[in-house]
C-alpha cells in the first residue's frame, strides 16, 4: 500500500508552529512497524541475545539428532528456535494491528516535533521526547529516550516521494538533523 506522497513548505504547519516543516501521507503497513522493531532491537542489541538463543536451540536440535535421535527434543528444540527468530515479526503483527485499523496518518515533521493525524486521533511528540532517528533504506526511524525505547515513530521513505523526485526526502533529512541526532 503505497503512501500518497509528501510535500515541503514553509508556514503554519500541523502544529501551528512556523517555519519549514514536511508534510507525509501514508498507510502504515507491518514492513514499517517491523522496519521500526529492527532498528529498536538493533540500537538495543537485542538482536544478539536473539540470535544466540536461535543458535543455542539448533544445537540442541542437532545434538537431538547426533547423539540419541529423540524426535520430541527434536522438535521441541526447532519449535523453540524459530519463535524466537519470528519474535520480531510476531510483534510487528500485534503492533500493526493497534495502528493499522486507524487508516491513512497525516504526519507533519517540524519545528514543534512530530504530529500525526488519523480519522481518531491527533498525537504531537516534541522533540525532546526523541533520543535520535535511524535511517534505513526505507525508513526514518525515530527513537523515544525511554530506558526502553518503546516510543517509535516510523516515517516511510515512500510518503516522501513526490513525482519531481526525492526533494521530501532531503528536507525531511535536514529537518530530523536540525532537530535530532542519528544514532
């Protein structure tokens, strides 16, 4: 589901602060919540404990095999190793179904912070609410300041895409960077 694109301008924004802001259309799909989860497991290190726990439950799947050939261990052992790789996946599902029913999010990024708009709701974020953002390849992720990082705004790469080119896009880079820090 493609965002509607995005456009740049300066004056009142969302928040009725002035100055340049960037305005997005899009509909939340759960390649952005899991884009979001991945860049908070990572910042987090979260992923590595993930993975050791895989690798420890493959071995133990594969010395099911080796040393006594116990089908239930077996199975067990690959049952458990891959919940835990679809941890991060099973989590976006839950997340998207919280902020998917919503509909289209009207999110303005200025000098304020961070506004979303849906058909129910209406949410600005300051900026001191943010640690910093992440830029992947298809996302800006920015991060709460939380001891958890449980506050995370995903804003799609493809709602800042206007038929002219990627000019959304380096504005919104400008701003996140006059406001925010990456990390």
């Amino acid at each position: 589901m493609q965002g509607q694109g995005g456009e740049t301008r300066a004056g009142a924004g969302e928040a009725g602060e002035a100055g340049e802001h960037v305005e997005l259309e899009y509909l939340p799909t759960r390649a952005d919540v899991r884009a979001g989860i991945g860049v908070r497991e990572h910042l987090r290190r979260i992923h590595l404990v993930r993975w050791g726990l895989v690798g420890f439950f493959l071995l133990l799947a594969l010395l099911a095999v080796v040393d006594s050939f116990s089908l239930f261990s077996l199975l067990i052992a690959l049952f458990c190793a891959a919940v835990i790789w679809a941890i991060p996946t099973l989590q976006a599902r839950q997340v998207h179904s919280l902020v998917g029913w919503q509909g289209t999010y009207r999110t303005t990024v200025g000098e304020a912070g961070v506004t979303d708009v849906t058909a129910h709701t209406r949410l600005l974020q300051r900026w001191s609410v943010f640690r910093g953002y992440r830029e992947t390849h298809g996302h800006f992720v920015l991060v709460g300041g939380d001891p958890g990082m449980q506050i995370l705004v995903v804003l799609p790469k493809r709602a800042t895409q206007e038929p002219g080119g990627a000019v959304t896009t380096d504005a919104l880079r400008a701003l996140l960077d006059r406001h925010s820090r990456r990390v």
